[in-house]
C-alpha cells in the first residue's frame, strides 16, 4: 500500500481559494487555473512531462497578488506537435486571449517555443525553463516509442519517474520531488501516453521572429534531467537573451525556489511592458502565511540575473516585498532522502519487476512479429 503524504498547508489553502476550471474543445479536454484581473495580459505556464497545472500555484498566488493575471495549465492529449499548435490556438480562441507571454519548463519550453514558431503574433515573449529546442536524444534514449500506446499505465510512470534524480535532497527540493510525484499519480495511461509521445517525436524548433530581448532563459545550476548540452544549445540559439541562473533548484525550481522564480518572472514581466494592476485585486483573497508557508530566507540559493535587469538604483525592480508562499519544510538543512512516497513507488516497481520484463518482452514480440508478417506478406502482394 502506497503511503499518502500530507498536501503541504499553502497547496490546501490555494485549493480553496482559486477554481478549477474544465472545458472541452472538440475532442480536447482542458483543466487550467486561471487567476487575476482580467485586463492584464495573461502569463500561461505550460508544464514539462511530469508537471500538470498544480504545479505552478505558488506562482499563480504570488503573481496574481501582484496584480498580474496566471493561467496555468495542463497538457491535453494530443499525440503530435502539430496537434498542439492547433489544440491551444483553439483553447486560446475559446479564453478570448490574443497575445500571450508564456513560461515553460522543460517539455512544456519546447512546446511554447513550437507555437511561437508556427503562430508568432500571439506570442509576445517566453521565459524557456529547463528547456530544449529538439528532441532527438530523448528519442534515441527510448527505442520502444512505436509501442507507447499499447504500454501500460504502470511502465509509463516509471519510465517518468526514473528522469527525476534519486537520492538524498535538501528539504525545499524533496519537497518539490514529493508534490510532483504526487501530480504523476494522478494522470490517467493515455495522458502519459501523450506526454511520453511529445517528448520523443522527432522534431525540432525552427526559427522564430520574436526578439531575443523578449526571452529570458531560466536554468538551475546543479542538476536537471534535461541534459546540459541541450541547455547549452538554447542559449546559443539565443545570444540576446535575458540569463537567470538558479544556482540550485533540481528539477522543479518553481517549487523549490518559489522567491527567486517568481521574481524573475515579475522582472521579465515588467521588462516586456506588461504593467501589473493591483488596483484591480478586489474579491482576490490574501494568503497570510499560515500553516504550510516557509520562511523567505529558507528558499534563498543565492542567484544571479542580469545587471541590466537592476533598477537604475541597485534595487531589483522592488521585488524585496514579493510573498512568500513556500511549503512545508524540516527545520534541519542536512539532506533528506527522497520522498515516501516516491520510495514507496520505488519498492512497488521492484516487486513487480519480474511481472513488468515479461509483459514488456511479450508486447514487444508480438508487436514485432506482426509487423514483420505485413511487410512480407505486402512484397508478396497478399495485402490489397
């Protein structure tokens, strides 16, 4: 039986505050988060493989206290990056949104940066998390892609599982682990599916006409399960953009690093000319730092931005009073091990290993043999 860790205080207290929302398009279904004034051109953050819109609620709280609006959603099932283009054109279409900034991480920076591509007046500017610009390593570092839809629930979340780093943490990154793990269980076989499939469908990103001053590039510095020459070639793509570098985070720097990140996405903000109207946070309600917050100084990993991002004064744009909506962490800053219950997954594919090689290996084999027997039988002609 899998362990159930308690949701950390600032999750329950955004839960019963910001709304759910759940639409369908089509055949698509959409669940996103959509909060702040509405007059302010929306930031929409646009998770990685493992991310779902949860992921970003210390953002959507922090931004939307300032007077910015955040839409933050999940990937709907669309099998190619062709499909998304037109999936979130149409969720755009049906939001009444026209010009977006977008902030994705890993899987989801690639996606944002296919649809600034293909549809470049909607995108104003991005901020690329974690990111990449193709995805021919992830594809060589799975062969058995052609049967992902056939593959089972379980085999997909460990393949997932296995791209978050194991070992011991600091609190604030365990913690991180801890809530995407959970968000993980959560998704069905055919959204996994979906995800695995973007990620390793070979394409790549082609030139875009936004500016490089309109994107800023985010990285953690000490480890990412994007690797770093992928990394590496984002930033040569784009000389001109603005660098934020996280000295640590691991993978999920909005989570664990939640001050620093919504700090440079409140700086690019500003920069890209999006004006924040806190005059309009009427019926908005305050988080006053309750059960679950943590304390400023326990997420500071000590950062760096541009100079040029500074305040002619050294200030950084006022960002001092942003509020802190961390989660629970240990008193302690020695390393913990990884989470319960991504120990208690890990245990659980161990036990069924035995059961998880034979089906793989049956699946495999029939899939391999029925293809073999169409092609011979399509050069003898059998097959119409």
């Amino acid at each position: 039986m899998k362990a159930v860790l308690p949701l950390p205080g600032d999750y329950v207290y955004f839960k019963s505050q910001v709304p759910l929302h759940k639409i369908s398009i089509g055949l698509k279904q959409w669940r996103y988060y959509d909060f702040g004034p509405k007059a302010v051109p929306p930031l929409i953050c646009i998770p990685g493989i493992a991310g779902t819109a949860d992921v970003y609620y210390k953002q959507i709280m922090a931004l939307s206290m300032k007077g910015y609006r955040v839409i933050s959603i999940d990937l709907p099932r669309v099998w190619n990056h062709l499909e998304w283009i037109h999936a979130f054109e149409k969720f755009l279409d049906s939001l009444n949104v026209h010009h977006v900034h977008i902030y994705g991480t890993s899987l989801g920076g690639f996606l944002a940066q296919i649809f600034a591509q293909h549809r470049p007046r909607r995108v104003k500017s991005l901020v690329l998390s974690n990111s990449f610009l193709e995805t021919h390593k992830f594809a060589a570092a799975m062969p058995w892609a052609p049967v992902v839809n056939w593959a089972p629930s379980f085999m997909l979340k460990r393949y997932i599982l296995t791209g978050i780093r194991d070992g011991p943490h600091e609190p604030f990154i365990a913690d991180s682990v801890d809530f995407v793990v959970g968000q993980v269980e959560t998704l069905s076989r055919d959204d996994l599916a979906s995800r695995l499939l973007l990620n390793v469908n070979v394409a790549s990103v082609g030139p875009i006409s936004l500016p490089d001053s309109l994107i800023t590039i985010m990285d953690t510095n000490d480890y990412c399960a994007v690797p770093q020459e992928l990394k590496e070639q984002l930033n040569e793509r784009y000389p001109g953009a603005r660098k934020a570098v996280l000295k640590t985070g691991g993978d999920f720097p909005f989570l664990s690093r939640p001050d620093e990140v919504n700090l440079y996405l409140q700086l690019h903000l500003r920069r890209v000319g999006v004006e924040a109207r806190p005059d309009l946070l009427q019926g908005i309600p305050r988080y006053d730092g309750g059960a679950g917050s943590s304390n400023s100084g326990g997420n500071s990993s000590g950062s760096q931005f541009d100079r040029s991002q500074r305040d002619p004064n050294g200030d950084r744009n006022g960002g001092g009073d942003m509020q802190d909506f961390g989660s629970e962490s240990l008193d302690s800053d020695e390393p913990v091990p990884t989470s319960t219950m991504y120990d208690s997954l890990a245990l659980c594919t161990v036990k069924f290993a035995i059961i998880e090689g034979l089906y793989a290996h049956l699946l495999l084999q029939n899939f391999c043999a029925a293809f073999c027997l169409y092609m011979v039988r399509s050069k003898a002609g059998l097959i119409a």
